[in-house]
C-alpha cells in the first residue's frame, strides 16, 4: 500500500493526465508551497506542484543566469521540455526569488491560459500579514472563478479546506509514528508521502494514507539501533540521497523541508471567514528562511523537531546557491550544535554524488556512534 | 579635434563633500549626544526622521560599495565572515558589511560605529536577514522592517488600497516602535518635512537623467554613480534635496551650451544593475572608443521615480504630488504609494516589466547597444536578467554581456571584460577614437 505514493511520485504526468481524463477537471501547477490548494479544490481544481526530474539539462541557459538555485533551473527546464503539457495553469506564491524566475520565464515562454502570481507577504511576524492576505487571497478566488466559469462558495471553501486539512492530520499521524523507538516507516517511504502529496488529488491520497495508519503497526522493520538522523534546509526530493544514507545503518526520522513536514503542520482552524481562516494558516505556518524574520523561529523549532523526534544528528541540505538557506544555516548550526545535536552540511545539485557524499556521510556516523576507528 | 566640448561638473566637489559629511555624521553621532541607525538604501529614511535632527543614517548597500572599491579592505571583510559559514555567493554587499562589522572596522577609519537601532525594508530576500544577522553579530540591535513587496504598479499591476494599507500600516506600527525602543516623541512635521525632501530627491534625479536622453549626453554613467549615491544615503535629506535642484540646473545648462560628459562621443550604450566598483575603470576604457554609457535602470530607477506610458513606450519622471501630506497617516499612505512605484521593485514581480523599460530607455536616448553586468554580487538586481537580454535584443538593440560581481573582485575577470568590449565595438562598427 504505501508503495504507491513512490508510484505516484514517478509517474506523476502519467497521474496527472489520467485524472484529467477522469474527471474533465483543470490541472494548475504551482511552484510554492504557500499557495493556497484550498481554494484550487474548492474550485475542482487539482494543484501540482513542479519539481525538477534529477537529470542534467541545457534548455534553461538562456533563460536564468548560472548564479540561481539548480532547483529554479531544473524546474523551468520541465516546462521547456514539454512534460507538462497538459497544465491548464501555472501560479506561484511569492517566496524566494530564485523559484520565482522558473515561474516568470514559465509563463513568457509555455504559455498557458490562467497564471497567477500571489503576492504572499513576507512579513508574517506583523499583524498587518494577516488582512493584507485576506485580501490577495478574496482577489485570487476571484481570478480563479473567472477561469473557471464557476463562482466559489463559503461551502466550496468549507470543503477545499476540510479536503487538505484531512490530508494535512493524517501525514502529522504517520510523523508522529516516526517518533517511536523502532519507526515503521522510513525517511524515504516518508519523503514519497509528503511529494506525492504535493502532486495528487488528496482525497485520493489521503484514503491511502489511511491504510497505511492501519498497516504501520503490523509491520515489522528493524530501525531500533539505527542512527536516528534529521534533515533540513531547501527544496528536497533527492530520493537517491536518502535511499543511500538510510542504507547506512541510519533512519530519517524527522525533517523540516517544504517537500516535508513544512508543508503540511499546521491546520486550517475554520472558524469565520474561511478567506481569513486559510489567511491565518499560511501566514502562521513554520516559515521558509525568506520569511522568518525579524525574530528567528525556524531555529527554534528545528531543534525541537529533533528533540521531540530523538534526533541523534542532523544533515543540513543546502541547494547550491540557495540563498534563503545559506542565510540561515550557520545559526541552525550553531542552535543544534549548542544542544549536542551534531551537524552535517552538503550542499546539493541537480545530481547528487553519491559517492563522494557517502563517504562523508559514513565519516558522519562513525562519529555519532563514537565508533572507535582502531 | 574633439567632436565636443567638455568640462568639469562645477559641483562635483561638493557631491563628494556630502557623501563624507554624511558617513562622519553617522560616526559622530553618539559624540553629539544624537543616535545612529542602519538599514537598507531604500529603506523609508524618512521615518526615523521624525524622531529629531541629531538622527543619523548608515545605508548599508552604498557603505557595501565603498568597501568594494577598496579591495584589500574587502577581501578581508569577505575571508572574516566565510571563516564563521557564510556562503561565498551570498550578497557581497552584504558580505563586505558583515566583515566590517565583524572586524570592527569602518571603512572610514576608527571601530564600527555601533547603531542604536536597524530600520530596514525588504522586497529582496536577503534585506531582512541581512539586518537580521547584523543584529546578532552586535549582540542584538532592535530591528524593524518594513514589507514592500506587495506586488507590481500600475500599468504592471494594480495597486489596490488593500497593498498601500499593508505598507503604510507597517510604518504606522514603526513609529510606535521607534518611540518605544529610543524613548523619544515622534515629531509629525519633521516627518512630513522629510517626505516631501524625499519626493523632490528621488523626482529631480529622475528629471536629472532625462537630461541625459540628449547627444551628446551631459553625463556619463561613472560620474552619474558618485551623483545618484547621495539619494541611496539618504534622499529625505534637504541637503541632499536641495542638492539635486542645483545639480538640475547645472546640467541643464550643460545641455543648452552642449557640453558633452565624453568629448568624442560616437557611440551611446547603456548597462544594467551595479558595476563591478572595483573596477570602474572599464569605463574609461569605453570611452577610447567614444563610447557613453548614458546610465541604466539601475542609476535612473534605483532610487529616480519614474511612471512609465504603457501606450507609449515612455518613460518619464513622476510629478511631484500635489500636496505636502497633512498629517502622519496621509504621509505614510503617500510614501508607501510613491515608493511602491519605483522602477526597481518592479522585476520582482517579472523580468517583463524591468525590459518594457530598459526597452523605453534604449529608445529615449538613441542608444546603440546595451551591456549587461551579469552581476553574480546581487541577487535581487540580476533577478530575471537573462530574459532582459532576450528581450532587448528582440526589440532590435544589440547587448553585450559580461559576468561579474560588484563587490567582490574574485568574480571579475578584467582582462577578459576589456576584450569582450572589444569584440562589441566591432561589432556596432565603432572604431577607436585617435587622440
């Protein structure tokens, strides 16, 4: 059963297509996890999100300068490919600026006929966060019932919310069963979760997801004496990574990506206006580096993500040039450091060296078990 | 025999003169019993004016710049803040202020001068963490910063009253908390005072470099860089304002009298986002071929507030608002809606803005080609870069590219910058001018 989210997550187009198929529904693909999917559901709209594919390219060249994220590269260079062909709309969110060019240069060059950019405010420590977003999200409804041709409904709104918020209680569940001595899910089969999630319908997802609560307790994996590590920092699906270090005699336990547990703690609370409601949940949420200011909470609450996961160690991705990140990984360094999490930083491309980084991640381990050498 | 006439700005000096007094004002606050604050070249500067006159300013993206124009200094500053984990391709603004800091050294001489308090704005990501991580590097200055990043103006996007309130909210909020953390009253006419200084800067700068749309042009983009600075230091300045009107009609007059910045001037070229100021000498290089850059978006629309005419294609300097605003609320409104209009926040929301008006600029001042400093110091000026060039170039003017970073000269290649000027030359026909 939970097989399947690794399914999804590589034959996603497939997926996609297959639903349109089935349903004569729109497909949007979005590039940030601070959109909002509740009003594309209460619209019948399906959000997926567009991820690079791994592999080396040279269509982006022209469009993005070398000096931003492979990420934003990457991404842009499925949409010049062709392999989303079948989106009927493109949005983005406003986060770092890297990802905002795969979006900008997106819509110049693969046109499609609804694309929207949601100015999500930054400052989401003031109290003006909050209205001002209310207000972007009344105009995006808005946007999203002219492309539709339908208008959206508190109780369309209602539902859009209760769809993600079930999807959102069930991934916290499985999480919360990673906390555990001897976790039955690994980092992996953790990370196909979260992603695919990210790229399916969710009711459909989240049935799976179900099964799967009913299943954990059944199995019987041997994680007890493995290195209980976490991993943080940017965008990261790099399955190939996390299948390496997890054969290692280590599990992932906990992380704090926005292909992990960013995207989906924190509920909608449906209380009111359900605009204000969804407004209060993106702005509340755990931020990403480029809004977590002036005050840091990230730190904070990466730590205790790795004290309430039992974390051992942590490896920091950081996606080359990434500047978000590398603006905040010498302070997560320092505040895991402080209380005796160690640390491992590797920064990430495209491909991944498998290799090199086994090596060093080996010589990661050896440390945290206080391996004796001779 | 030169194709023009030529002379010295007459208040060249006196530019010069500002700018010290301005870094030597900020050092000698504390000496006067007055206070210090540092923060972002567009940040709202006239805010903090309201709390006095002994009220002093550090902008951190021109002191960046002066560090990288000495590049002994800078080198250190860089290796300082590397050797504590930060990234080597993060901003070298930023980089270079964080060494200084770290070092305790001010690029003026004497120890880094302490500020009280950070009053920043963010439309980049890294202008909140860049004060974020200052504050912690001294120990935990309070901080304050203002979100503008609410999306493009009109004829981009629409500026609704919800985006102005957003803006003029957080600065509402920021007058309480600067009276909080210095204790003093908040004085609303010095504040109006200091918007309506900040109108005129940022308006005459523009009606400025539209003089510059002349041939032969009455500035070169070298010189225009020690000019358009005293508005990124502090444009709500009177000093600054008042500087600008006389500064208006000196090249006025050069126009009228057809006084050339570059005597030979054959060839006519704009750039885009900062130089790499350690070597600005590729300027003058230019010039040997009678080339002038007559300046970009950057030294236009940095801190120069222009409207642009979607029918038209223009460009051309915002008039001045019809009234002083009248009270606190009002001046905040008027500053968030003058401020959100400024050219360069425009390609954050899409590189397709940012051409439409270097397009206009090409246009307007009759230029021949244009350069392009693929800036690896600055993400947030180099944002959507690439697509400019497609861009420029489909509307049928020749660009030049050449990689670069503004303030750290490991990412400058000299010699190979001079030979790609070469093969641009060429290529618009333009030969060497005999002296």
């Amino acid at each position: 059963m939970i097989e399947m989210f690794q399914e999804w997550y590589e034959n996603r187009h497939d997926y996609a297509r297959n639903w349109k198929e089935k349903t004569g529904g729109k497909v949007l693909g979005y590039f940030c996890t601070y959109v909002p999917e509740e009003i594309l559901y209460a619209a019948g709209v399906l959000p997926v999100r567009i991820l690079g594919s791994h592999e080396p390219q040279n269509v982006t060249e022209p469009h993005i300068f070398g000096m931003y994220c492979p990420f934003c590269r990457d991404c842009l260079a499925q949409g010049l490919q062709g392999r989303f062909d079948y989106l009927d709309g493109i949005m983005i969110s406003q986060s770092c600026l890297h990802i905002r060019q795969a979006y900008t240069s997106w819509q110049l060059h693969i046109p499609v006929p609804f694309s929207y950019y949601l100015p999500m405010p930054h400052n989401v420590q003031s109290p003006r966060a909050i209205p001002y977003l209310t207000a972007e999200l009344k105009r995006f409804k808005e946007a999203v019932e002219e492309w539709t041709g339908k208008e959206i409904t508190d109780q369309d709104l209602r539902r859009g919310i209760e769809i993600v918020n079930r999807n959102r209680r069930l991934m916290e569940e499985i999480y919360e069963a990673r906390k555990e001595d001897n976790p039955q899910i690994t980092g992996l089969e953790a990370m196909y979760m979260v992603v695919s999630s990210q790229m399916t319908d969710k009711e459909e997802h989240s049935r799976i997801l179900e099964d799967v609560l009913q299943e954990l307790p059944k199995r019987n994996l041997d994680n007890e004496d493995k290195v209980r590590l976490m991993i943080l920092g940017s965008e990261d699906d790099d399955t190939e990574f996390v299948r390496m270090v997890e054969g290692l005699d280590a599990i992932f336990v906990v992380d704090d990506h926005c292909t992990g547990s960013r995207y989906f703690q924190g509920l909608v609370e449906p209380n009111g206006d359900p605009l204000q409601a969804i407004a209060r949940r993106y702005v509340q949420r755990v931020p990403c580096p480029t809004k977590d200011w002036p005050e840091r909470t990230r730190t904070r609450h990466c730590l205790q993500l790795a004290k309430d996961w039992n974390v051992q160690g942590a490896i920091l991705v950081q996606q080359k040039f990434c500047d978000p990140h590398e603006l905040d990984f010498p302070m997560q360094k320092k505040t895991l450091e402080d209380d005796g999490i160690k640390t491992l930083i590797l920064e990430f491309d495209v491909t991944v060296p498998v290799g090199q980084f086994r090596i060093r991640v080996e010589a990661f381990l050896e440390m945290l078990r206080e391996e004796d050498l001779f | 025999m030169a194709k023009y006439k030529t002379e010295p700005l007459k208040l060249w000096n006196k530019a010069k003169e500002i700018r010290l007094q301005y870094y030597k004002n900020y050092a000698e606050a504390h000496e006067k019993g007055g206070l210090r604050w540092v923060g972002g070249a567009w940040t709202f500067d006239a805010v903090p004016a309201g709390l006095g006159d002994d009220v002093y300013s550090l902008t951190s993206e021109p002191y960046g710049a002066s560090i990288a124009y000495d590049k002994k200094f800078a080198l250190e500053c860089q290796e300082a803040i590397e050797k504590v984990g930060y990234a080597r391709d993060l901003c070298a603004y930023m980089r270079n202020y964080w060494g200084s800091v770290l070092l305790d050294k001010y690029a003026f001489g004497g120890p880094f001068p302490k500020p009280d308090f950070i009053w920043q704005d963010h439309i980049c990501c890294s202008h909140a963490k860049w004060y974020q991580t200052v504050s912690e590097l001294e120990g935990g200055i309070p901080m304050y910063c203002v979100d503008v990043s609410v999306g493009p103006y009109p004829p981009f996007g629409e500026m609704t009253p919800e985006k102005i309130d957003y803006v003029a909210g957080q600065l509402l909020d920021g007058i309480e908390w600067l009276e909080k953390v210095t204790g003093r009253t908040f004085d609303d006419e010095k504040f109006i005072e200091a918007c309506w200084n900040d109108f005129r800067s940022t308006h005459t700068w523009a009606k400025i470099c539209q003089l510059n749309e002349n041939i032969p042009a009455p500035l070169d983009e070298k010189s225009m860089y020690s000019l358009y600075v005293l508005a990124t230091l502090q444009k709500s300045w009177k000093v600054v304002a008042d500087f600008y009107d006389e500064l208006y009609e000196e090249v006025k007059e050069r126009v009228e009298r057809g006084i050339a910045a570059v005597a030979n001037e054959q060839c006519r070229v704009m750039t885009d986002t900062q130089p790499p100021w350690a070597f600005l000498k590729i300027f003058r290089y230019m010039e040997q071929y009678g080339c002038v850059s007559v300046g970009s978006l950057y030294t236009w629309g940095l801190e120069g507030m222009w409207v642009y005419d979607e029918k038209e294609g223009r460009l051309y300097p915002r008039p001045m608002p019809d009234h002083k605003p009248r009270d606190r609320e009002e001046a905040c409104r008027m500053l968030a809606d003058w401020h959100l209009q400024k050219p360069e926040y425009q390609h954050f929301y899409s590189p397709e803005y940012k051409s439409k008006m270097m397009i206009a600029i090409a246009k307007q001042a009759k230029l021949n080609g244009v350069i392009l400093h693929y800036n690896r110091g600055c993400e947030g000026l180099s944002l959507g870069i690439a697509e400019n060039r497609l861009a420029i170039q489909k509307a049928g003017f020749p660009v030049m590219t050449f990689e670069g970073n503004m303030g750290d000269e490991r990412e400058f290649d000299e010699e190979r910058t001079k030979q790609r000027i070469d093969a641009f030359m060429e290529t618009l026909g333009v030969k060497r001018v005999e002296n």
